[in-house]
C-alpha cells in the first residue's frame, strides 16, 4: 500500500497501516473506521478514559481490561477490539488519537478523497453544507468529506484545513490583519 505524505513513517501510521490493511482483507473497513471515530469521541468527551489512555502507570493487563470494558460498552468489532488489545499489550494506547487520525486519512486516501475539517462561527445547515462541500470538491478534483466544527472565537468567516493546506477566511484574522497593517 503506498500512502503520501509518509503516514506509514510514523509510529501510529504503521499500526493505521496494519489495521487498515487486516480490515481491508476482511472487508470491514467501513466498520473499523466507524468503530475508530467512536473511541475518539469517547476519549474527546471522557477525561478518565483519556488520563487512562495516557497514564504511563497503568499496567499492560488493567489498560487491557479496562479498553475491553469500554469496547463493550461501545459496542466495537471484534477486529478493533483485538486492535485495541495490541495496543494495550504494546503500551501504545497513548498513540490511539494518532492512530485513528492516520487510519481515517489512509481509509480515505484509498477511497479518492480527502477530509477537509471546517470552522465555522456558526453550525452550518445542510444546504450550506452541501455547497461547501461541493465547492470544495470542484477545487480538489476529489470527493471531500467536510468534518464541521463550531469555534465562536472566530466571530465570522470559516477555517478550512484540508491536509497540510489552510484557507482562513475568518473575521477574527482579518481583524487581526488590518491590526497589524494600522501598526506599520
């Protein structure tokens, strides 16, 4: 499999790279992915489960145990559970976020598309949604998966990251602009 961007160099871009490539053998995949953005919520929305992921102290068989309990709770398959399992015997649960970031973009990468994360001041409904989306397809020539985030701190406008790649069209940098321009 070859990924740009040397995803695969990085510690969580081999375990992405191995586990896309046993879910792609077993045509789960879609699942993996799925499972994979539900523990990352988990651990956005969980401060124990994310001390837990990050505590060096907890030993190999407890970080099992307690990522098999969350898996259950979660209801994940059973290859990312087993996924999971590896991850705890090798003490690398801190790299899960990595890893799931890096699993979603090689996923992605395969499918001919890119994920392009957007900022918004204000949550966009689904027919601004849809432009955008559409919008952005036509300038990356590839399908895009628009991830929309709320941030009020940038008062207006939108931030799009698509890769390494970022359009700020925000108010707040724009102000910040015409503050550095009215200093000179």
């Amino acid at each position: 499999m070859e990924i740009s961007g040397g995803i695969t160099a990085s510690l969580a871009g081999r375990y992405a790279s191995a586990l896309y490539e046993l879910a792609n053998e077993q045509g789960f995949v879609a699942a993996v992915e799925a499972d994979l953005e539900k523990l990352a919520a988990a651990v956005r929305e969980s401060d124990d489960l994310a001390a837990l992921i990050r505590n060096p102290q907890v030993g190999r068989e407890a970080a099992a145990r307690a990522v098999d309990a969350v898996a259950n709770l979660l209801a994940i398959s059973p290859l990312t559970k087993n996924f999971l399992g590896v991850l705890a015997g090798n003490r690398r649960l801190s790299a899960l976020p990595d890893v799931v970031r890096a699993f979603v973009t090689i996923a992605a990468a395969m499918r001919g598309e890119v994920t392009a994360e957007v900022t918004t001041a204000h949550p966009l409904d689904d027919s601004q949604l849809a432009a955008l989306t559409e919008k952005l397809a036509a300038r990356e020539g590839k399908a895009v998966k628009v991830k929309a985030s709320v941030d009020p701190e940038i008062l207006g406008g939108l931030v799009v990251r698509i890769g390494s790649q970022m359009i700020d069209s925000s108010i707040r940098t724009r102000l910040n602009s015409l503050a550095q321009a009215m200093k000179a």
